[in-house]
C-alpha cells in the first residue's frame, strides 16, 4: 500500500536545530530509515517537508487522487493553529497518525493543544524520531 509521511515547518533543520530538545538525527536519516522499514514490508513510502501550509495541503488533496492508503504527520507548529490542514486531512478522508518527537505536553501551554489530536487515529510525543517508525510500524502491522 502507499504510505505518504509528511514533515511540517522548520523540520528541514533536524540534526542542528535546538538538539536538547529535538536531537542529532536529520530529517534526511528518518526518511531513509522510514523508506527501508516500508520496503522491508513490500510498502511504498513517499515523503514531503514544507515550510508552507498550502504546499502540506495540495500534498493531502493529491494523495486521495494517488490512493494513499495511509498518513503520517508532524505537523510541527502548524499542530498548534492550522484548521486548513485538518480540514484537509478531513476532507480526503485518509487516516492519519500525528507524530511529535518532543513531548508536547512538557513544555509551553501552547503546545498542548493540538488541532488533529481528536480526529488523528493515533499520537505519539516523546520518543524522538523513533516515533516515526513506532507509527510505521502500527500502519504496517494494521495495513498487513
Ligand atoms: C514538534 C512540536 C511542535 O510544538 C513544534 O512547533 C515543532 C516540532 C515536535 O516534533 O516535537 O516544530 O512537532
């Protein structure tokens, strides 16, 4: 099945930007580890990282048209206000799970809210960028 993984703002900056909290691990290292587990499953993974929320939602609207059969999400600080892009999950009707390698709920008040939560089919915070592949793995094993 097509898997779409998909990285919201500032992510390019994975492996430099403030490690303490997000870590060493590029965003270029978590592609590939997620494009390795996905083919060891007999899955395609396609992934995309913008800084721009229309480019995350033109990718959501192309994915029903390509028959993605399953979303991974960080929407990175769009998680904290962006209606457009849960209306957009929504809209194509794909489940989805969010991803947060921080834990969310231990830092700022604004951070604990998050627009997708509710609609997601999972979360999954703290774990650094092994929460990716814990999501990917729930999909494989629920998609199998
Ligand atoms: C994040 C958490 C968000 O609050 C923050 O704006 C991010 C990254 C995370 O992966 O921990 O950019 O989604």
């Amino acid at each position: 099945a097509k898997i779409l993984v998909l990285h919201g703002p500032n992510l390019n900056l994975l492996g430099t930007r403030e490690p303490g909290i997000y870590g060493a691990t590029t965003l270029a290292d978590i592609n590939r580890s997620l494009e390795m587990q996905a083919q060891a499953a007999g899955h395609q993974l396609s992934h995309l990282q913008s800084n721009a929320e229309y480019q995350l939602i033109d990718r959501i609207h192309a994915a029903r048209d390509e028959g993605v059969a399953f979303i991974i999400i960080n929407p990175a600080a769009f998680t904290h206000t962006s209606v457009a892009l849960r209306d957009a999950l929504l809209g194509v009707d794909i489940p989805f799970y969010e991803v947060h390698l921080s834990n969310v709920h231990a830092r700022e008040a604004f951070r604990h809210h998050s627009y997708f939560s509710d609609v997601a089919r999972g979360v999954i915070c703290g774990f650094g960028s092994q929460g990716y592949n814990f999501a990917l793995q729930a999909v494989v094993d629920g998609l199998a």
